[in-house]
C-alpha cells in the first residue's frame, strides 16, 4: 500500500468507507500472501475474512477470544477477576502501546485489523499484513501455540489465585515464563519472514523501515526479558518466606505478572527479531519451522547473543 493516501470526503458513509478500508487492506494482503508462498514454498490460505474495526473493538475482540478460551478449557473466574484482567487490558492498550495492532484468530479464520493504524499510519499497513500473514503460514504449518504469553498470565493471575500449594504455583510460573520466550521468539519469527518477503516483492521501503525501526527498538527492550526473569525469581522467593502465612498478596503479585505480560507482549517484535533473521539468513524457513516445533529458545541469553543460540541449534540438528 502506498505510504500517501486520498481522504475520504467528510459525507461519506461510515459503513461505506470501511469497506472501501478493507478493500485496500485486502488488495495488500493478496499480493503479499503471493510473494510469501512463493517464498516459503508454502501453498497457504488466505484468511477466511479479513475486518477493519475501530480499535476499541479489537481490544474486545482479543479479550473475549481469551476469555473463551478459558471458559472452553474449563477455568471459571469469577466477575470481579475478570473485571480486573480486562480493566488492565483496556487501559494498557487505549495508553497506545497497539496503535498498529492486529491480530488473526484461528477458531474464525479471520484477521481484525484497527481502522485507527489504517487512517492515521498508512505506511505501516504492508509490514502489518506481511506480519499476519506470516502469523497465518505458521498456523498452516501445524505451529499455532496453545496460548500466547498474554494468554498464559491470565492463565496464572486466575490459578494461582485458587492453588493452595506453592509447588503448584511455581509450576506454572515455570510454564508461564517458557510460553513467553517461545512467544517473543515466534513473533520475531513472523517479523523476520515479513522482512524478506516485502523486501522481494516491490515494498522495499516498507522493507527498509521495518528493519531499521526493529534494530532501533532491539537495544532499549532487551533487558525486559531479565528483568521478567528477576521478577520471577522474587515471587518465588517471596512464596517461600511466606509459607504458612495469609499476609501474602498474590492478587497482587499475579497482577504484576499480568502487567509485565502485556508489556513483553507490546516490544515482543523488536527482542525476538535479530535471533530469528540470523536464522532464516543461515537456514532459511525450514530452519525457523524446526527451530520452533523443536528447539525453542527458552533463555535471555540466547536473545541477547542470538549467535549463542545459532550455535547450539546447529549441534542439535546434527545430533538428531
């Protein structure tokens, strides 16, 4: 899509002017998802539907999609939790922090887009879709996680509320903390096949400023990833000094989690990028595939030394 755009006349209908929003948004995606085929090798769909929608809505779309999730997988909060979990949703991404936001959810086959990143930044609209797209040919590929990082803090915030053991709770810490590198590391998976397949196919601007807005944000997020680390390692310390004890807050202490999630989710692009171009640039698409499905990396060090990891999945390739 082209970075500058005619504006619509003032009269036009609302409803008109969106669908005239999801015609260009489509036109996009279809000579993308063309590129990335060919690309990747991969004979993928195109999304079942695609809807441009204000972006308050999509912030509901994404928090009834975890909410049914839940409720589907058996694990009943109550109004109050709920309430909280998605007053700390709302207010982190009305604050701004998912003006370019998307998301595709598989159970609908379908891709929201907000109306608000189309009108005010026309220019990030390709690297989107490109990212989406490239969310799709991982799903194609049998790679869909059972739940994101955002996902999987609710999951804690509302468990370990109810365990009453610490070895519980610490259980799903550990879970938690190894969907969240999985997480970064696919996202940076999808920003990386984005890259290569705006850079091939006539968006080489777009390519350019993908690439130079990931590298400029890599440095100032990284160390989120130890600070979630320390985080951790201080709850579960402070489970330990309270054993036997209710002046424990966990509600707040899950809180926190829930916070730190949204946050690593919003930069989750930037930290996991490097890591994953260094390997596609080694070992190409089927080399993030089975990096994925097999080896995922699961420690801050391989983030911040993304050779440290190249080297270490190469001697378990060769092992297997």
């Amino acid at each position: 899509m082209k970075t500058s755009r005619i504006r619509e006349p003032k009269t036009v209908n609302s409803q008109n002017h969106a669908k005239c929003e999801e015609e260009q948004v489509c036109q996009t995606l279809r000579s993308l998802h063309a590129g990335m085929t060919a690309l990747s090798g991969v004979d993928f769909p195109f999304f079942g539907k695609v809807k441009v929608v204000p972006h308050r809505e999509i912030v509901k779309q994404l928090t009834k999609r975890i909410q049914d999730d839940f409720k589907k997988s058996g694990l009943i909060q109550s109004r109050m939790e709920w309430n909280q979990i998605s007053e700390t949703l709302m207010r982190n991404q009305d604050a701004g922090s998912l003006e370019h936001f998307a998301f595709f959810c598989p159970a609908e086959d379908t891709l929201y887009m907000s109306e608000k990143m189309i009108t005010r930044y026309p220019e990030k609209v390709a690297s989107v879709c490109a990212h989406e797209l490239a969310e799709k040919l991982l799903c194609t590929c049998a790679l869909s996680p059972t739940e994101s990082s955002l996902q999987s803090a609710v999951r804690l915030y509302l468990e370990a509320g109810k365990s009453n053991t610490m070895k519980r709770r610490q259980r799903l810490l550990n879970a938690y903390i190894d969907i969240v590198f999985e997480t970064v590391f696919r996202e940076g998976c999808c920003e990386s096949i984005a890259f290569e397949t705006l850079h091939q196919n006539c968006f080489a601007a777009e390519a350019v400023a993908l690439d130079r807005e990931l590298r400029a944000g890599y440095p100032k997020c990284i160390g989120l990833l130890s600070s979630l680390e320390n985080a951790i390692k201080n709850w579960k310390h402070a489970e330990i000094e309270q054993v036997g004890k209710k002046s424990f807050d966990q509600i707040n202490g899950n809180m926190g989690i829930l916070k730190t999630a949204q946050i690593i989710k919003g930069v989750s692009y930037y930290i996991g990028y490097p890591l994953a171009k260094l390997i596609l640039e080694k070992h190409g698409i089927e080399g993030l595939l089975g990096a994925i499905k097999n080896h995922p990396p699961l420690h801050t060090q391989y983030f911040a030394n993304p050779q440290t990891y190249l080297t270490t999945l190469e001697k378990k390739v060769n092992q297997s």
